[in-house]
C-alpha cells in the first residue's frame, strides 16, 4: 500500500513509540521477542495514542493485551502498532490475534513477520480473515535489530553472538602476563556493564576466571545481570570463585572432571554440562551455542579470553565485534586475534554496518562480520 509522506511519517512515529517500549523487556523476556505496542485512536482529529503496552516478562501477557488493558476507553476502530506480528497460538498466554478482534479494532500496523514457525505469517492472516486490515513493513531494519537475537534462534538455532573487548590501539586485551586492568577508561567501562543487562547471557573461559576473578554482573548500570556461562573442561574454576556468588552460573566441562570439583562447585549452586564426546581439547562452539540457545537465550556476549574469542571466531559463530579501543601502546601482549590464523587476505573477516563513537578517551567500534548471515 501506498502513503504520502505524511502517513508514514506518523505511522513510523508511532512504531519508533512502539520499539521504545519493547526495549522495556530487555533482559526478561527471553526466549520470548522484545515487543512494544501503541493503540492509536484516529477517530480525533490528527489521531492520539490512547495507550501503550509492552512484553514485560517470559510467560506474562504479550504487548497487545498489556496495552488492551491499559485502555482507558473503547479500542473499538483504533489503529494498533506492534513491531512483530501478533502471535495466533496458544503458548503461555491466549492469541493476541484473538485479544485485538474481540476488542474491534479496525487496523494492524506491523512492523515485520514473526520468524516462529507457529506463527510465521498466521498471525497477519488470522486477523485479515476478521476483517481486520494489516500493513507489514513499517521501520523494517529497526523491527529486525532489536529482536536479531530471536530471529537467529528462529532461523538458526542459535542466539545472536557479540564479541566485546577492550584493546589497545596495538590490539592487545592484556599485557604479556595477564594484566588487562584498566585498557579502557571508566566511561567505557560503565558502557560495557550496559551492555551485559542488554544480553541474555555472558561467557568467559576459565582462564579469565583464574586470573581476574570476575564476577560478570551488572554494575553501575540499570539491568539485570545475564546468565553467567564459564567453558571450564577441567573444572578448575575454585570453589571460592566470585562467579559463583549470585547464582546462575553454568559450566562446560569434558566429559569426565574431577568428581571432588565437581561437587564442589554443584554445592554452590552451579550447573555442569559435560560434553561427553571426544573432540580433543577443546568444546565445540557449535554444542555450547546449542545448549545455550535450549536455556532461552536469545543474546549471548563473549567477553574473553583471548582463547574463547579465537574458538568462536574461527566457528564463523560471531555475529557482531564491540570493541573499546584506548588510545595507548602495549607492546608485547596478549591479542584480540591471536589464536586465529588466516591463508591469506582473502580470508581475513571485514566488518559491515561500522559505526564508531568517541567514549570518554576511548573509541567504541560496533561492526558485524560479513560472514553473519543476513536477519
């Protein structure tokens, strides 16, 4: 269908209003989308949002309803916008399809299909059948990005992979012994701990555990901290370890660990996946992202070591770089890249859809791989 400028101007108003609310579900929502929706009543003059909804957590009512609530009078020929098509199956909750039909409304603004196969276009049919009219398309890309992590799960089976790292201008994560505090400053310090309540979970290998003794939460920001995910084959990890006082800890381990360590890391609440075929000594990153994605994660950040990094990215597994760069020279050090090797330039990963921004002293370079397939 066809607008004037001015139509899609007000109905991409009234989306941007609708995403602005799905960001509200960040972190408790998943494996559910992130979903916003904004009930506009036409019938006055220039048209008025009368109420506004959003998915606020796994198994609560879905936007649509939370808004239909939230109505202060009759929706009966209002407009409503949502960013992902409304859902036409029994899960946790009741259709919404069924939810806006029974309230009246005269027409859907939607702003992508939903990637579900329980859905995947039945939403937008069940309403059409109703004699309800449905427009798709409105702030496409905008839709995609903030439930990329969802569409991967849909799509691929596996959630949407950020690598973040603070690194020098030389690009080194940590000084030849170890030492990796402080590359950045503080300013992108507190941008980082956002960064980890906008995912769902957070992996780090063992040897970040040994040596800085992190405790992967949410600090200084607003959030709820992520799921805490350690690839540990040997279960070195001690039992005093800081990632383990908050709960919600998981652990890759071979497939036979120390039964004492073991034990000892079950007694303070962990979880231990052992991965129980022979592949040598590493995890493949194909049976982490598996596991992860069957927890309901949609968003999972890689945070390090230089090892963990490698694995992923040589796995083609990476759908997005967040790097701190400082403005200062390490000399001899651990590397970003150093565990990856490449035959040629050919073969060297490229960044599309960069963008870079001044952080304090720092630099903050956001870029998908070309090898991240297209949402």
């Amino acid at each position: 269908m066809t607008h004037s400028s001015s139509e899609r101007n007000t109905h991409e108003r009234y989306m941007r209003m609708a995403l602005s609310f799905a960001y509200r579900g960040t972190g408790s929502v998943s494996p559910n989308p992130r979903v916003g929706c904004v009930i506009v009543d036409y019938g006055v003059e220039g048209g008025r949002a009368i109420s506004c909804g959003f998915h606020r957590n796994y198994g609560g009512f879905h936007a649509e309803v939370d808004a239909l609530r939230k109505a202060r009078q009759s929706v009966a020929g209002c407009t409503v916008y949502v960013n992902l098509e409304p859902c036409c199956h029994v899960g946790n909750t009741p259709p919404c399809c069924d939810a806006l039909i029974e309230a009246g409304v005269s027409r859907v603004i939607v702003g992508i299909r939903d990637p579900n196969p329980k859905v995947r276009g039945g939403g937008i049919e069940h309403l059409s059948d109703a004699g309800v009219e449905v427009e798709v398309g409105v702030l496409e890309d905008e839709c995609r990005w903030i439930n990329r992590g969802f569409i991967r799960n849909m799509t691929i089976g596996r959630p949407w992979v950020t690598v973040k790292a603070a690194v020098s201008l030389d690009g080194r994560m940590a000084m030849p012994d170890g030492e990796s505090k402080w590359i950045s400053g503080e300013p992108s310090r507190v941008r980082a701990h956002l960064m980890r309540a906008e995912n769902d979970a957070i992996v780090v290998g063992v040897g970040t555990i040994l040596k800085d003794d992190p405790m992967l939460t949410v600090r200084g920001s607003e959030g709820l901290s992520p799921l805490k995910i350690v690839i540990d084959r040997n279960l070195d990890t001690p039992p005093s370890a800081r990632v383990l006082d908050e709960g919600r800890c998981v652990f890759f381990a071979g497939a036979a660990p120390d039964e004492a360590r073991e034990s000892k890391l079950v007694q303070r609440g962990a979880k231990i996946i052992k991965h129980t075929e022979d592949t040598g000594p590493h995890i493949p990153v194909s049976r982490i992202l598996s596991e992860i994605s069957a927890m309901g994660v949609n968003n999972l950040m890689v945070e390090g070591g230089a090892g963990v990094i490698g694995s992923f990215v040589a796995s083609g597994a990476v759908d997005e770089f967040s790097l701190f760069i400082a403005p200062k020279l390490l000399g001899r050090g651990i590397n970003l890249s150093q565990n990856i090797t490449f035959a040629n330039m050919g073969d060297a990963i490229s960044l599309k859809q960069v963008r870079v921004r001044k952080i304090g002293d720092d630099l903050w370079l956001e870029g998908i791989p070309s090898c991240s397939p297209d949402l």
